[in-house]
C-alpha cells in the first residue's frame, strides 16, 4: 500500500477583500493527500472549493496557515521557485478548454515543457507518452479547433500530464462536455490515478464524486469531511502503485 503524504495542509485560511469587507473563503483547512489517489472537493456554490484549488495550485496565495508539499513548505519559497515548482509539479485543467486554438496537439504540448526547461531532445517522447495516457496519439499533428469537445479535454489532461507532475488539479474539468464526453474524461482521469499520478478535483456532481477515491466535503469555507473517517485511524486510502518510469 502507498503511503507517501503529497500535501498536508494546516489551518490553510484565505481571506478575499472587497472594500472593506474581509470574505473569509477558507477557514483552517487541515488536509492530506496520498499519492496515487483521485480526490473530489464538493461543497454548495461559493463554499471555497475553487479557492481551495487555487491554493492548492499555488495560483492564489494563502491568508495563513502552512502548505507541505512532499514535506516541503513551499509557502516559504519565493515567488520565482514557486513559478518553477508550479512549472514541475502541478498540472492543471480548467472547466473551459484553453488550448491554443491556432496550434497543434503536439504545440500545446510543448508549452509546459518548454516553461519547465525539458531539454528539446526529449520533449517529442514526453508528448507522445502524454497522449498515449489519454488515448489522443493519433491527434499529435492535429490542429487543436479540430478536435471534438471531449478529444480537447483529454488533449488538457494530456497537456496537465506532460511534466510527469506530482499533483494534478482539476476545476470543474467536465463541467462544459455532454455525458458521453464527461464519461470519457473521468475514466481517463480514473486510468491517470491508477496509473500512479495523484489527482484533486472540484466537482458538483454526485457521478463524478462517484468515480473518486474519496471526497473531501466544504461549506462556508471549512471542511466538514474528508473521506477518511470511515477509515482506520491512521491508515490511508488503498491506492495504485508509482507512476510509471518517466523520460527525464
Ligand atoms: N477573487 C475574489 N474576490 C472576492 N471574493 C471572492 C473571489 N473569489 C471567490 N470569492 C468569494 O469566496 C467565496 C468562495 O468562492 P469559491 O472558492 O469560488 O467557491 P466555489 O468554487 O465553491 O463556488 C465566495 O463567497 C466567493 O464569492
Ligand atoms: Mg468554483
């Protein structure tokens, strides 16, 4: 069984301001989460979740409270070595599709790789293997506006994947495909945990709650659940094995 912490937070708050009014969108946060599982976040609209994710994916800051991630306390880093953690680490994909709609499958792809500084010789495997992931290898030289609703989500798994990150982060990511396409993407998304990647999504639907390893429940910016209670004390989730040997 894997073990292996990827983040802890303690007492995470975040507090947004508007005039002078203080919203509290997360208050005392304590969570952890294992490698190799895929987490929902659920909660009523405006309960935190998009919050939680930000800062989980270090795109907000936090008000207080300590982040680790793999044991590192990466609120401490600076703003440069965060972009470069984000770069490595994380992998995101949003509800709306933001590839790059004047480029191919294989140039989005290359983005992250080239912002993480993969050397050039490398980064066609990296790409290939990312696709592969998602069952998209036939569409690498596609133009990415050719692809179907569902094929341009997966494309965004793919792209979230390319790094081999630790931690992929996923707001609402069939939030805008039909059922037959969010089908499709929870099950790849299901096949990416299984394949040793670690994956954390916002989500209002009860069917892709569902498809989750476990469900950490918000509301008003507290977590009233995580999953874990119906668990032994102390013993974490049954999850999948490492990823899979990456080209690095
Ligand atoms: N950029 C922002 N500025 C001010 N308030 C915000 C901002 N983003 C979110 N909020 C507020 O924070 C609370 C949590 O929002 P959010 O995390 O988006 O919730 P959810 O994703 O669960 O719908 C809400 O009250 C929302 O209005
Ligand atoms: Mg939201």
């Amino acid at each position: 069984m894997n073990t292996e912490v990827i983040i802890e937070t303690r007492d995470l708050g975040k507090d947004y301001y508007d005039g002078d009014r203080v919203i509290p969108a997360l208050r005392g946060i304590n969570l952890k989460i294992y490698r190799g599982e895929i987490v929902g976040i659920m909660g009523p609209s405006g309960s935190g979740k998009s919050t939680l994710l930000y800062v989980l994916g270090l795109l907000h800051p936090p008000t207080s409270g300590v982040y680790l991630f793999k044991g590192q306390n990466i609120l401490e880093f600076s703003k440069e070595e965060q972009a470069h953690f984000r770069n490595r680490e994380l992998g995101f994909v949003f509800q709306s599709c933001d590839l790059l709609a004047n480029s191919t499958v294989y140039e989005n792809l290359e983005l992250p790789l080239i912002y993480a500084e993969a050397d050039t010789n490398i980064r066609r495997d990296k790409i290939l293997r990312a696709l592969e992931r998602v069952g998209l290898s036939h569409r690498v030289d596609h133009w990415s506006n050719r692809l179907s609703g569902g094929e341009r989500q997966r494309a965004a798994i793919a792209r979230a994947l390319v790094n081999n990150p630790s931690l992929i982060l996923g707001d609402e990511p069939t939030g805008q495909l039909d059922q037959k396409n969010t089908d499709i993407v929870v099950e790849q998304l299901r096949n990416i945990a299984r394949q040793g990647f670690t994956v954390v999504l916002v989500t209002h639907e009860d069917e892709i709650g569902r498809a989750c390893d476990r469900i950490i429940r918000i509301r008003d910016g507290i977590l009233v659940s995580d999953g874990l209670e119906a668990q032994a004390v102390g013993s974490p989730p049954k999850i999948g094995p490492e990823p899979t040997v990456s080209i690095t």
